[in-house]
C-alpha cells in the first residue's frame, strides 16, 4: 500500500519538475492551440465590445498585442516608454523615489530633449507633477500623467489598431480562449485533499504544462446539504480574484455528474461551518489551541455566529487588531467592507513594512519558498474517499443551474497563462512563417495530386508496365 503513495507522489513531482514550458507541454499542444483563419472571426470581430480599457490594458494579450502596433510608431512608442517608466518609478524603493522621478522628468518633458517629449501632456500638469516629487514623491504622483496618455491612446490610435492585423491576431486568440474545456484539457494527478462537496487533485493543463489544484464538487452531495448557492458564490468570488500569488479559476468545466475548476486554495477552507465530513460533524481547530475537537454542525455554527475569538501570545498586538476587523459579527463594520475595500486592509498597521506595489510586481525576497521536491499533502490513503450519496437525484432544474458553472476559460488568468508559457510567442512566430510561405508557395506551384495506388497497379509498375509519374519522382517544392 505504500508503493501506491510513493507511485502517486513521484508521478506529481515528475510533472512539477518538468516546469513550467516547452518540457511540459502535450506533443500534440499545437493542435490543441491552433489559432483559427482571420476570416472564422468575423462575427466576433462585430460583437465583441471595443472598450479601450478592457482590450488594450486589462486582458494580457491585448495589452501586449496593442504594445507591438505601437511600436511600429514612434509617438505611440513614446508613449509606452513613459507608462513603462512610470512604472518603474511606482516600484522603486523608498529612498530612491524621488532621484527616480526626477530622471522620468528629465527623460521626457526636458527643454533640451523636445525630440523626446510628449505634447499629449500640458506643461501646467508636468510642473504640477515637479512641486509634487519635490514635497512627497508618492506612488501617485505622475497619476494625472498617465490617465492622459491612455486617454490618448484610447482616441485615434485605438481606432487605427483595430484595424490592423495586430487586432485581427488578437481575435484570433480570443476565439480560441472560447473554445469549451473538457476533462481532456488536463492531465490527472494525485488526490490533495478534501472539502465539504468533493475533492481536490493534482492536475497540469496539457497545451502549456501550467500545474494547477483541480476541485471537484459532486453534484449529488451539493443538492442533498444545499449548498448550491455557496458553491455558485465561490465559484463567481474566485473569477474575480486576479493575483500573482493567487492563481485561480483559468477554467472551468461541467461533466455530467460533478463541476470541476482548477483552484490552488481549496484545501485551504477553515472557518466555513459547512466544510465536513459525511458523519455530519466537524474539525474546529481554535485559535489558541494546543488542542483539536470533534463537534457538530450546529455547535460550530453558535460559536461563529456568538462566541469570541481567543488569541494566544503568539498573536502580535497588529495581528489580534487585523484578526478583530476582519472577523467583526457585523457585516458592514468589517474591514475591507467599510466602503474603502482593498485599500483600507493594506492601510492597517501589521502591513506597515511591506511595499505592495513592489510585492505586485514580484521584485520582493519572499520570506519562505517551498521545497519543490516535497509533497505537502496527507498521503494518498490516508485520504479517505467520499462515500456514495444515496436517495438523491438530478433533475431539469439542477441542469439548468449547473450551467451556470461551465463558463469555460477565465480572460485574465487563461491570457497570463499563454503568456507566461511561451506559448503565445510560439505560435504567433510560427503562424507568420507559415504564412509567409503558404504565400509564396501558391504563387509558385500548384500541387499535382497522386493517384490511387491499388495492388493491380503496383504488381504492373514491378513488371515495368507503368511508368512512374512526375508527381512521383520528384519531391514537391516545400514539402522536404
């Protein structure tokens, strides 16, 4: 029995050490991405919203598609330059702002560099931009700057790109974002754990080798505790979350008896009074505690809902604060849900230290890597499997709801995703070469079709009857 765990876990680390690329990837990973002819996408190309913010800042291969037609002209290149610049500024450490700053001013809106400079942005806003460096150079201060660039940006030169191949090759990709998932679309790994509803799995996406956390809820147990709507809740929060240290919700899929997505923080679920086993009872592991106890469902539920939190001394003065906000009984008076949102959670003192634009843009040491040949999981059997639920059955209705959940692939993530495996720059670099020849080849030859071949014509051709045609003896042009 443990040569089934070892099996399992050596299999997982097989295909997480493969990486995250070309090593990883399916050997038929072209066909699965094979982008679709320009003219396929024609009713796309007319229904799709032509909102400058969503498709040329927003989605990651917009933005990069609308970068390369910029930089076919120079004023727009320019532009980039200065928003990359800007950038850099907002990341630089505290000590080096201001010097950085001063450099963005100087490299762009300098009198002895007018060739350099930039006449979408009025000289009373840069001079305003200088009194604010010099007083406090906050992450904020070329704010006003770059809302008039991409206001710029959003006005003829969108509408000139729209009309470019650069546009027609991001509707390529968009149609093939749209295409359904399957379970076909992943490799299966290792079960990790278990929720209220199912189970999470190892699994790696066969066209780009991504590695993500599969949950599977089983349809049947959702309808018999009632928790479709929870599950619906978690589903559309999840579309939502769009970090670099949270990667969610790429895509989903609905078999016929259970809803999968792939999730990295599914196991990761304390705190919900529903998340238990099939006995109806409950792990609760208190915060102070040196201890875990077994209670019921209705005993969690009376403590979340009445009873105090404890905290150990292990717990900071800022971390009983945080913990305090976040859990308030009431709604509304929670942190974060004041109306001020992600900004008031960051603003809190236990955060005092870290630079979350920096933290954004991954140029942070982090405090702790995981061991990438270890295997932070229960072993495989001592995972106990669900058992069958009994008496329950799925109708019309719960059709109707569960297509709700097969919403395919998720813009943001699906587009880093291609990005970020090199897969985006392979295909585009192939689909332009084999254009070019495909070009050059219809002009220069025109194939010369085989004929059918049959044992009566070979026996005759071995016997010097039949001649060999030119088709052939000789290799067609391009096809070596």
């Amino acid at each position: 029995m443990e040569l089934e765990n070892i099996v399992a876990n050596s299999l997982l680390l097989k295909a997480r050490r493969g990486g995250y690329g070309k090593k990883s990837r399916s050997k038929k990973w072209r066909e699965m991405l094979k982008l679709p002819p320009v003219s396929q996408c024609s009713k796309l190309r007319h229904s799709i919203e032509k909102d400058y913010s969503s498709l040329c800042d927003k989605q990651p291969i917009g933005r990069l598609l609308f970068r390369q037609f910029c930089d076919t002209k120079h004023d727009l290149k320019r532009c980039f330059e200065f928003l990359d610049a800007v950038a850099e500024y907002e990341v630089a450490i505290d000590e080096d702002r201001r010097n950085c700053g001063l450099s963005v001013l100087d490299t762009f809106f300098s009198d002895e560099k007018s060739e350099a400079a930039l006449p979408e942005i009025p000289p009373h806003v840069v001079r305003e931009c200088r009194l604010r460096l010099e007083k406090d150079p906050s992450k904020e201060v070329f704010e006003a700057c770059t809302r008039i660039v991409h206001s710029y940006l959003s006005g003829d030169p969108f509408e000139e790109y729209q009309e470019s191949p650069y546009f027609s090759r991001f509707l390529q990709w968009k149609w093939l974002e749209r295409q359904p998932v399957t379970k076909n679309t992943f490799r299966h790994y290792r079960v990790l754990g278990k929720g209220g509803f199912g189970e999470v799995c190892a699994c790696q996406v066969r066209a780009t080798g991504k590695m993500y956390a599969c949950k599977k809820l089983e349809k049947k147990r959702i309808k018999r505790r009632k928790g479709e709507a929870m599950a619906l809740n978690e589903k559309r929060i999840l579309e939502k979350v769009h970090s670099r240290f949270v990667r969610l919700e790429a895509r989903e899929y609905s078999p016929r008896r259970s809803w999968t997505y792939p999730d990295f923080r599914s196991w990761f679920s304390h705190g919900d009074s529903r998340r238990q086993d099939d006995s109806g009872k409950s792990w609760n592991c208190r915060l102070h505690g040196k201890f875990k106890e077994k209670i019921r469902r209705e005993e969690v539920e009376r403590r979340v809902e009445e009873g105090v939190a404890e905290y150990s001394e292990k717990f900071s003065q800022d971390a009983k604060s945080i913990c305090r906000m976040l859990l308030a009984k009431n709604p509304k008076q929670r942190l974060g849900c004041r109306g001020d949102g992600a900004a008031g959670v960051k603003q809190h003192p236990v955060f005092k230290d870290i630079n979350f634009r920096r933290l954004e843009a991954n140029v942070l040491e982090p405090p702790f890597r995981p061991d990438p040949h270890a295997v932070y999981c229960k072993d495989v059997l001592d995972i106990e499997p669900f058992s069958t639920v009994k008496g329950v059955y799925l109708d019309s209705m719960d059709n109707t709801f569960y297509s709700q959940f097969a919403t395919g692939c998720v813009t943001i993530p699906w587009q880093n995703e291609m990005i970020e495996s090199g897969c985006f720059n392979d295909i585009n670099k192939s689909v332009s070469e084999e254009s070019v020849v495909l070009d050059v080849e219809e002009k220069s030859w025109q194939p010369v079709l085989k004929p059918k071949r049959n044992c009566f014509t070979c026996l005759l051709r071995r016997g010097g009857c039949l001649n060999a045609g030119a088709s052939e003896k000789e290799d067609l042009p391009g096809r070596q």
